[in-house]
C-alpha cells in the first residue's frame, strides 16, 4: 500500500510538472511561430481605396517571393486622409518645414511587432508618408504571407539583412533614386531594427525603436513570473531549452543589448510607463547601451504596449520632426 500510495505520489508530481513545463513552453514556442494574423477592417479599406486616403499602395514581391512588401507612398494628386492632415498639422505649428503633399525625402522600413503583418501597419504608414516618407512594410519571417516558418527576432543572418536587402531590392524593382534610410521597428520590429543597424551601420540615417527590449529571455521571465510567480524561475529556462531542442530558435540568443556598443547612428527610443508586456525598464536597458551621441529617450505617460502611440500626447508629430531633422541633405533630399 505505501509502495502504491508513493507510486501515486510521484505520478502525481510528474504530472503537475508536465503540466506547469508545458504551460512555461507555450509562450516561448509561440514567440517564434505565433498564429497568422488577418489584415483587420482598416488595412482592408486601406487596400481597397488607397486614394480615398491619400496614398499609393504597391505590392512587392521582395526577395524572390521570400519577403512580401508594401510600398506606401502619398499620392500628390490627392489630398491627405484625417491621419496625414492631422500629422502635417502638427508638424507645421512645430515650425518643421514639410515637402509639398506627395513628395518624398526619404525611405522608411517600417518592421511590424510579434504576430502582426505589414497590412494591419497602414495606418502607421499612412502617418509617415504625408511626413514625406516612402514607407517600405515587409512581411517578416513567420508572419502575414511570409513563406518562412518562423522568426528569430533579426537574430540569425537573413533576418539581420533583411531590412537592407529588401530596400534595394524595393529600389530596384521600383526604379528609384537613391534617398536617405530609416529604420523604424515596433516592439519584435524594434529587436529587428537594432540588429539591422548593426549589421550594416552605413545604410542607416537613424532609427527609431518602440516599446522593445533588451534581452528576449528577461521579456519572458517577466511573463511568466507574472502568471506563475516564483516558479516561473525554475521552469523557465528548462522550458526554453526544450522548445530549442523541439525545433524553436534559442531564445537566450535574442539579445539586442550586446549589438548596443555598434549603434552609433542616433537612434530615438520610446516606451509607455505602464508597459506590462515588455517592463519599460527592459526597453531603458538597452537604450542605456547604446553607444550613439545622437540619441533620445521619450517616455509616453499612461501608455502600455498596444496604446503607446495612441495616447493624447503627438507621439507621431515627435517621431516625424526628429527623422526630418536627421535627414542627410548631402544625399539630395529636398528639405
């Protein structure tokens, strides 16, 4: 009986274990192959009437067929949509001088957060082309139509160059003139960014980097820890090692923070204070080590990670005049 009672003891255990590995596995796994996202109803109208907004909306097979992209441009021969009209507004009574409505001074490369897609980010498109930005939106790796399986964050060698190699690629298809760059990533997009601008420093005028992180294994100890307190501590790196082992990209490789000394581009990061999804103190922790002269931190009162660009303050207007102020007239931008 008491062979038989511990038996059942140990089972028990076993199973709560199992239990509490595959509960700590699924966001680690889920990290690098979330579910496909569809473009909601405002990317949809976006594609259906781009005029209707303002814009010019291309679609690039970029890469061989490995990155879909969209090209957004303003349209001159339209006006802007609400978005736009509102930006150039605010921008103008900041005293910055803006190209006419349609003309471009530089190209943006837009990278989408975790299980996104570059359709659902017209609207932030929308913004920066009436800035005067030609706004290039890959799909990335393990997202939207991208034949890839999954993403490793702009770890590994094709992802790092995938902002550079799709803008030629885009510049080629298109025909286009060469204009300054910009980088600008969003939480995932961010990790993306940074590891773009380390890899190829020279193609960059600056970038902008929001709501994003320094080490992927500290995001996600913080959600766990979240949801299984202590525990998370012990579960977490065996449950990251397995889904390593099972297939997933290692998590503890993600650390943007270690290309920090190679950012020496100005480089604008901004992060809500109220932030549970990556702590903002993830996000000062590699602004912190970032070794560029030119760099600007902004914290957005009130804001999480899903509303930080949507609060009352003119985040966007912020973005805007800091690249238009870091736009190289030495390459033939109209200023």
């Amino acid at each position: 009986m008491r062979r038989a009672a511990l038996a059942g003891l140990a089972a028990s255990l076993a199973a709560v274990s199992v239990s509490v590995y595959a509960f700590a596995w699924r966001p680690v796994d889920g990290l690098f192959s979330p579910p496909r996202r569809a473009p909601g109803p405002t990317a949809i109208e976006h594609l259906r009437e781009p005029g209707r907004v303002g814009l010019r909306i291309e679609r690039i097979s970029a890469l061989d067929g490995q990155v879909p992209t969209l090209v957004v441009t303003a349209d001159r021969l339209r006006r802007p949509g609400a978005r736009g009209a509102r930006l150039r507004q605010q921008l103008a009574s900041q005293g910055v001088a803006l190209a006419p409505y349609g003309q471009t001074v530089g190209n943006l490369v837009l990278l989408h957060g975790l299980g996104n897609r570059k359709e659902n980010m017209l609207p932030i498109a929308e913004r920066f082309a009436a800035a005067g930005f030609r706004v290039i939106l890959p799909d990335l790796p393990g997202h939207g139509d991208s034949p890839r399986n999954h993403t490793e964050f702009g770890h590994d060698a094709f992802e790092r160059s995938l902002p550079r190699r799709v803008l030629d690629d885009v510049s080629r298809q298109l025909k286009l003139a060469p204009q300054p760059a910009m980088l600008w990533g969003y939480s995932m997009g961010g990790a993306y960014a940074v590891h773009a601008a380390a890899e190829a420093p020279e193609r960059w005028q600056a970038a902008v980097i929001v709501s994003s992180f320094d080490r992927l294994d500290q995001v996600v100890q913080a959600h766990l820890a979240r949801q299984m307190g202590s525990l998370a501590g012990i579960y977490q790196p065996s449950a990251a090692r397995l889904a390593h082992w099972l297939g997933s990209p290692d998590m503890d490789a993600v650390q943007p923070v270690a290309l920090g000394e190679r950012l020496t581009l100005p480089v604008m990061m901004i992060h809500g204070d109220s932030d549970t999804t990556i702590d903002q103190a993830r996000g000062r922790a590699l602004f912190d080590a970032i070794a560029s002269p030119d760099k600007q931190w902004l914290t957005v009162p009130e804001a999480g990670h899903r509303n930080v660009l949507l609060t009352a303050m003119p985040v966007y207007a912020r973005m805007s005049a800091w690249m238009l102020a870091r736009i190289d007239t030495a390459h033939g931008a109209p200023r």
